[in-house]
C-alpha cells in the first residue's frame, strides 16, 4: 500500500535528453538511483503544468511531481517493496 508524502526532494536529471528524465532521488538524506520510469504523465493546478512520475528502485516505487512555475521536485507517494 502506497504511503503519501509530499515532501520536497532533490532530483538529479539527465541534461542532455530531450525530454524530462530524472535519474536519481535524494530524500531524507537517501540516494535512490531510478532503474525504471513506470509513467510519466501532465496535468494542470490552475495555470501550472505539473510532470508527474512513477519511477522505480530496487527498494520501492516513488509517485514524484515536479512544478514547472516553481521549479520543485515534491515526492508525492512511496510504495516500499
């Protein structure tokens, strides 16, 4: 069962693709490195256009927004496997 957390994170990404494409998480003092984009999906809050991810670990699965007015990372849900 997903666990909801909505806090911010650090993500790196990789600068030299086209599309948005994190590549690790650092959350709680944690590195996770991303083996697998699951989903990657847009949707709006009023005007914001907001990225939403599903990306996964070895250890967990992490639902992770990023805010494109903002420029945040939030990491929405984890799912520990």
């Amino acid at each position: 069962m997903a666990e909801i957390i909505r806090e911010s994170i650090f993500i790196e990404t990789d600068i030299m693709s086209v599309k948005l494409q994190p590549k690790y998480m650092i959350w709680r003092g944690r590195t996770y490195q991303f083996i697998s984009i699951g989903l990657h999906h847009t949707t709006y809050d009023g005007d914001i256009l907001i990225h939403l991810f599903s990306m996964i670990t070895t250890s967990a699965c992490f639902r992770i927004s990023f805010n494109t007015k903002t420029l945040f990372w939030t990491l929405e849900e984890v799912e520990w496997v």
